[in-house]
C-alpha cells in the first residue's frame, strides 16, 4: 500500500473556550453526574481537555487539598521563571569571579 491511498488524520484545529463554558461543562460533570466522557461527545470536546478543567476545578473548590489550586499554578510558574533567571546570574557572577581570581597579580 502507498503512501496516496492510506486515509491521514487530520489535526483538530485547536479551539478556544470561555470561562463560562468550561465552568458551564465543568458543573455538567461534578454538579450533575454526568461521566466525562457522556459531557465531552456531547459538548465535541476531547475527553481529556475536559478532564483537565475537571480536575482544576476540584482543586480550587478544595481550596488546594487535591492539587494547586489556579492561584497557585500562577504563582508556581511566576516563581520557577525568577529561579531560573537567578540561577543564570548566579552562572555569570560564577564565571567573572573564577575569571578574574585567575588574573589577579
């Protein structure tokens, strides 16, 4: 078989949502009981997209006892950004120091 005759799969075009949409899904699953995957085929969205706002929303109505609550992603990536920028300015202070302990007479 070639290459022509095999059937591709086309890409999703990736899609954005609303808060309120989410939310509005988000409550289908864990307000109304339905199954995730009954809310995704109904709603044409990826069962883990779902999942995943599913999830969110359980930690930020647990106030962070099951995972991070948004806030808390927020702050986490805020906070690994200034160490990984720390950390290169720590490097280079490094490297001028070992450099000019090396040149001093």
């Amino acid at each position: 078989m070639d290459q022509e005759s095999k059937p591709r799969k086309t890409r999703r075009v990736r899609r954005a949502f609303t808060d309120e949409f989410k939310s509005g899904a988000v409550r289908l699953v864990l307000d109304q009981g339905k199954s995730v995957s009954a809310v995704a085929r109904d709603l044409d969205l990826t069962a883990s997209a779902l999942q995943h706002w599913v999830h969110q929303a359980r930690a930020d109505r647990s106030k962070g006892r099951t995972g991070l609550t948004a806030t808390e992603r927020e702050e986490l990536v805020k906070l690994r950004k200034e160490v990984r920028e720390l950390r290169m300015e720590r490097d280079v202070l490094k490297g001028a120091a070992a450099y000019f302990a090396k040149h001093q007479r």
